[in-house]
C-alpha cells in the first residue's frame, strides 16, 4: 500500500507516490503527516536588504504590468517595451540589461503558469456549486472600499458559514471593477437567493438572475449562477476567469481550506497504468487512478 499525493489534470486524476510502507502509515496519521511535512517546508525570516538587483526587479515589474494595461503581447514588441523603459529611467544600469530582461520574462511565464495550474488543480479538486459575478454600486462604495470590504466580508463568511471560493477582481472596459468566482457554499448556508427578470444588453434578451439580498444590500449587483462538477470538468468555467489573471496580471483570491491536492491511501487495484514522466526514476512515476476508486476519494474528500 502506498500514500499518493492526487491531483486532477482535466482528463484523469493523478497520483504521485510518496512510497510510505505500512508500518508507517500506522505510526503517522494523514493529518499529521501533512502537518509535519508543512513544518519542514516552512521558511526563515531573513531581513530584507534592497540592493541594486531588487530595485530592478521591481521596476521590472512595474514595467511588464504597464505592458499588459497597453497589450503589449509580442516577445520582441515586449523586450522592446521593457529595455526602452529601463534606458529612459536610468541614467546607469550597472548589469547586463538584455540578458536581465530576456530572463525575467522568462520568470514571469513561468510563474504565470505556475499560478495556472494551482488555479486549475484546486479548480478540479474541489467540489465548487456557484459561479458568481459581484460588481459595486456607487452609492454604497469606491472602487477601493468595494475590494477592501468583500475580501474581508467573504473571509468571515468563510470562518462562520464555511464558504470557500477563489478568483479574481477584473476592471471592465467601462472601468468599473467586478468580482468573479467560483464558491462552494454548503447547504446555500447564509444564502438569500431572490429571482428575477432583467434585460440583458449584450444578449439582446430579459433572462432570470438570482441574487442575493444580503449582499445586494451590502455591495450592489450580484448574479449567482448553480454549477456541478461536470461544469468544471468539461465546461469553461475555470478558463473564463484565468482570462482574466492573464489579461489584467491580477492575483488570485483564494479562501482558506481549499484542496490543491489529495492524499489517497489506494491498493493495486485502484491504479490502472504506470505512467513514466521524464527520466526514469521514483520522483517521476505518475499514476492514473481507477474511475472505481473516486468512490475512495468521496469518502476521504467530501468536497470531491
């Protein structure tokens, strides 16, 4: 028996082995087992010195998310974009600013898609039931006081009602700035979902929305649509809103408690292939699970 560590890649779930042997599993219970691993993986706190390096990789920064807000998406328009800025702002660049630009490009993509695939693993990996779209009325907020007060109002609703959600505040054309999720909200707990009719402009249609009253009260417009889980699987839920962390660099919100992954204790007849990635070695074994053992992972994950 092993300990796998499973995610969901849009096709089939995936184990990585941990290769925990039986007597190790008795003495370590899964929770703690985590717990412990975490405690490993944490970090020293070290004093923050700014050198030269850091002042770069700021401006760095600065400079690749001005090019988002002007769509600047071509590699070669991009470097272009970035070393003009750097050259016209500094009057010494003491390294070699090609080779700085061209590798921190390269960071950021990679980070991008590092983010992605969190988004897209804790997407699967939870067992969401509402997509939802939060705007602001100007009577009730500003801009900063709508984004400052719905984090805080979802994080209690996470503590008291058990919410869970992720996703990302997006600036319309128009310049007004929504909120779009998706939520797990268990038994509709603290739901008070009204319906009704209203016309759509870029439907060219009236159509039913539910919204809550209290937040409507709170914030202004919302509009709760019921998804499943096939929704997610096969639907294009997920990639709606990474559009939006793509186009606009915007970070992902996510609530406490949410699953990036699994750990599922399975016996050889809940895997059904051993795949190979990469060079052969233990760290790159992958296994794909039976479908009859998601019925395991119901039982260890309510939410799956």
């Amino acid at each position: 028996m092993e300990l796998l560590k499973v995610s969901y890649d849009g096709s089939n779930y995936l184990g990585s082995g941990l290769f925990l042997k039986n007597k190790d599993l008795e003495a370590v219970s899964l929770k703690n087992y985590v717990s412990e691993r975490t405690l490993k993986l944490g970090y020293k706190n070290k004093k923050i010195c700014k050198n030269n390096n850091d002042i770069y990789k700021e401006f760095f920064s600065e400079c690749y998310n001005k090019s988002i807000e002007d769509k600047v998406t071509n590699k070669e328009e991009l470097f272009k974009y970035i070393y003009n800025m750097f050259i016209n702002n500094f009057k010494e660049i003491d390294i070699d600013l090609e080779l700085f630009i061209k590798n921190n490009i390269l960071r950021v993509k990679k980070n991008f898609y590092s983010r992605k695939k969190r988004f897209y693993n804790k997407g699967y990996s939870n067992n969401f039931n509402y997509f939802v779209t939060l705007t602001y009325d100007d009577n009730k907020h500003t801009e900063e006081s709508f984004i400052s007060k719905l984090k805080k109002k979802l994080a209690n609703y996470h503590t008291l009602y058990g919410w869970l959600y992720m996703g990302v505040f997006e600036k319309s054309p128009t310049g007004r700035t929504h909120f779009h999720g998706i939520f797990y909200i268990p038994n509709d707990t603290n739901l008070e979902l009204v319906e009704e009719k209203h016309y759509s402009f870029s439907k060219s249609k009236r159509e039913k929305v539910l919204f809550d009253k209290k937040l409507k009260n709170i914030f202004g417009t919302n509009d709760f649509k019921a998804i499943t889980k096939e929704d997610l699987l096969k639907g294009n839920t997920l990639t709606y809103i990474i559009k939006y962390i793509n186009k606009s660099g915007e970070r992902v919100l996510y609530s406490r408690g949410l699953n990036t992954f699994i750990f599922l204790e399975v016996k050889d007849n809940t895997v059904i292939e051993l795949v190979i990635i990469g060079n052969f070695s233990d760290d790159n074994f992958k296994y794909i699970i039976f479908k009859d053992a998601l019925d395991i992972l119901n039982r260890i994950h309510l939410r799956m």
